[in-house]
C-alpha cells in the first residue's frame, strides 16, 4: 500500500469509528510503524482534514449536534479533576477540551472528548503519572472547559452541578 493509499484507509478507519482510534492501532492494522501513521495524520490535518488528538486517540471531527456551550473551572486535586469530569458525564455532557490563557502563548487548547466516568477515569490516571503536564498548573486551578450536550438546559443543569460540586469558577 502506498503513502496516499494508507492515508486514506486511516481517514477511512477514523470515519467508521465513534471512539478515538490510538495511532499504535492504526499502525497495526496498516502494518506500519506507530510513528508512520503520526507522520501521515500530521500531514492529513495540515492537508484540511479535521482529525483531533484525543489522550485515547484520534478522532475524525464531524458535526456535532446540540448545544456547545463554555464553563470556568478551579481546582488544584486530582480528586476534585475527577469530581469535576463525572459531574459533566453524569449530566449527559461531554467535557471536548481544556483552555487554558498563557502570558507567552495566548490561549492554549487540548483535546479531551471525555464522555463518561471510564473516560474520566483513564484521564485522570494519565494526570497523576504526569502531574507536572496538566495545562491547569500555569494558571492556579483556573481553565476553561467546551461541554457539548443535548441543548442548552442541559448545559445549564450541568454549570449548577459543577457549582455544586465546588469546581465551578466563581468571582469573588
């Protein structure tokens, strides 16, 4: 199979899929390397095509339907991380990524799509072995979160869980 070839299956694979895919999966089913199939979505997304790196994997972005809405967050535990993850999922949303402003870069965004509590879960197990990256130390607890849900009372059922729960950012 050739470059362009391989390319397209992937983008093909990532169309049939509803979970993000891992690149170590892709290069096992293309019989390549983990690090070829990197390459080719590297080259995929900077050709147009809208594929997110998710920590589970790639995701081929399509319209999404519903209410996408944006919420503050503070917190500074894991355990309030999680609390704050299992609340959106509990409500039906979908926490879609982290924000975070920086005084060098600007906003700086990552792609989550944590939908559930086993989402929520093998997020957090990634923080606590790499607690130094988590993109909410730069700026104290406080960062912003994308929620995609069913419509906009769910979203806001969501902010007053997240209120309830002492993560939602509140002014002083």
């Amino acid at each position: 199979m050739n470059a362009t070839a391989r390319r397209e299956a992937i983008l093909q694979k990532l169309a049939r899929s509803s979970e993000p895919v891992s690149a170590s999966a892709l290069a096992a089913q293309l019989g390549v390397s983990r690090q070829i199939v990197v390459g080719d979505v590297a080259l995929l997304r900077a050709g147009g095509a809208a594929i997110d790196a998710t920590p589970r994997g790639y995701l081929l972005r399509g319209a999404a339907a519903g209410y996408t809405g944006l919420v503050a967050c503070c917190h500074s535990t894991t355990e309030a991380m999680r609390r704050e993850l299992y609340t959106v999922a509990d409500q039906g949303g979908v926490v879609v990524d982290v924000i975070v402003e920086n005084a060098l870069y600007g906003e700086i965004r990552a792609n989550l799509n944590v939908a559930s509590r086993y989402d929520a879960d093998a997020f957090v197990r990634q923080a606590e072995s790499s607690p130094a990256s988590l993109l909410s130390r730069m700026t104290g607890g406080v960062h912003l979160h994308t929620i995609r849900c069913a419509d906009e009372a769910a979203f806001r059922r969501i902010e007053a869980a997240l209120a309830e729960a002492g993560v939602l950012y509140q002014k002083e």
